[in-house]
C-alpha cells in the first residue's frame, strides 16, 4: 500500500474533517426540525426560517451586519492593495519597517487588545459608538489580511510587463489600471472575499466598537444563545454559512476563469 495513503493517514484526515465538519453539519439540520427541542428531532420542517425572517431584531442585526461587511471590505482592499504595492515596489525608504510592523501588527495582536486600543481611541476623539465605529474597526483589522494576499501575488509579478507598456508610452497610472490591475485582480478578489468573511464573523472587536442601533449579527446571536439556543438561531447560523459558501465558490469560479483566460492569452502570444 502506498505510504501516502496508509491507513493510519486515512482515518486521521477523517477524524480531522469530522471533528471540524459535523457540528455543523448537524446544526445545518436541526436548523430544519420541526421540534423546538434543538436537540430532538421532530421532522422536517423550513418554519423556523420563517420565523427567522419575521423576526424583527435579527433581520435588523443582518442588514447591518451586510453593510458593514461590505464597505469595511471594499475600503480595506483599496487600502490593503495600495499597502501591498508599497512595500512590494518601494523596500527602501525611511520608516519601512515601522510601516510593515503596523500593516501586519493586527495578524497577532489578540481581538481584545485590538478592540479595547480602537475603543480608548473613540473615546479619546470623541466618536459616539455606532455604525461608523464598527466599519472602522473591520477595516483596521481586515485590511492586513487583505495585504498579505495581494503582497503574495505581487511578489510573483512579472515586472517586465509594466516595463514594456511604459516603453510603448503609456503613462504610470494607466500601465497600473490596464497591466497590473488585470493580473492582480484574482488576489484582490480573493482578499475581498476573506475581508468581508472576517468581517461577518467578527464578535469580539465589533462589541468593543458598536454602539446602539449597531448591533451585529454574531453580537445578536451571541448574546440570545446565553438564554438557550432556538430553531432560529440554527437558521440564521445556516444562512451565514451559504452566504460565506456562495461567495467563496463564486470567487473560485472567476479566478479559475480569469486564469484559463490569463492562460489562453499567453499561448496565442506566444504562437503569434
């Protein structure tokens, strides 16, 4: 028997998915029980998704949770795109390392260090707590992640193309829009995607940061899954997961494409 596939590998990759996958499997079908038990199985029934939609208090805590996650994510990525670009393209310049060292800082700074720091600092200018706050806060701490990504792909970059779109008279900005902005797009999609997951599972940060008329989902489901967990909260969890599961399958797909046609693009350059 090949070595690779032993045995002994077999059953630990197994245990490894199981041990991570079936809670929430299983919270993925108790989330259609018809029992209020969460824990009894009384058939099948889509009621509590209902219900969950009528539920005022947590459809208000997922539009805000939606929106925050959007724009904490899209102005993150400009920010983390423009961060990977400098310290990609500049290595020397004064001050390097501390620019690095504060991109990177939230990678290992606990969520509760980072989410009491951004509070004494809205305390300290005088920002009332709400939804400003929360988006700030996501953008602060997802924009590193978003960095990381892009910085990856720009170390492979093949400089020689910005080169050559610049001898053709194309200025800086247009080489970047029409050149690099293509070729790099895949990983600033990618780090969208993974800022915008950070940011709708985000619990701790967001209570340090949000104020009222800014709860969040996870903050909403937390503080009700203290009294007991319902059916609602199994739907609303189950929601969450196909919408993180929609998104990432959707950005695989366009990366594959952008990379078949990425692909196709170089092998008739290369025959013509």
């Amino acid at each position: 028997m090949n070595p690779t596939w032993s045995r002994f590998n077999i059953t630990s990759v197994v245990l490894g998915f199981a041990f991570l996958y079936l809670p929430i499997v299983l919270l993925i079908i108790f989330s259609f029980n018809e029992s209020k038990l969460v824990t009894v199985w009384g058939g099948f029934s889509t009621k509590w998704y209902g219900s969950l939609f009528r539920n005022q208090g947590l459809m208000d805590a997922a539009w805000v949770t939606l929106r925050v996650g959007v724009i904490s994510a899209s102005v993150a990525t400009v920010f983390g795109t423009l961060a990977a670009l400098a310290l990609t393209r500049y290595t020397r310049f004064r001050g390097r390392v501390l620019f690095s060292g504060m991109v990177f800082a939230p990678l290992v700074m606990p969520e509760v260090i980072t989410g009491l720091s951004l509070l004494l600092l809205f305390v300290a200018v005088g920002l009332d707590r709400g939804f400003l706050t929360v988006t700030l806060a996501h953008i602060t701490f997802t924009m590193c992640f978003v960095a990381v990504v892009v910085q990856a792909r720009l170390m492979s970059f093949d400089r020689s193309l910005e080169e050559a779109a610049m001898d053709l008279g194309a200025p800086p900005v247009k080489t970047f829009f029409q050149v690099t902005l293509p070729v790099i797009a895949p990983a600033i999609v990618s780090g969208w995607m993974l800022a915008f997951t950070l940011s709708l599972d985000d619990l701790v940060i967001a209570s340090f940061a949000s104020g009222p008329g800014a709860t969040t989902l996870p903050m909403k489901i937390y503080s009700q899954v203290r009294l007991g967990v319902t059916p609602e909260i199994n739907a609303a969890c189950t929601l969450m997961i196909a919408v993180v599961a929609v998104g990432v399958i959707a950005a695989s797909i366009v990366n594959k494409r952008r990379e078949f046609q990425r692909q196709r693009d170089e092998q008739a350059a290369q025959r013509g």
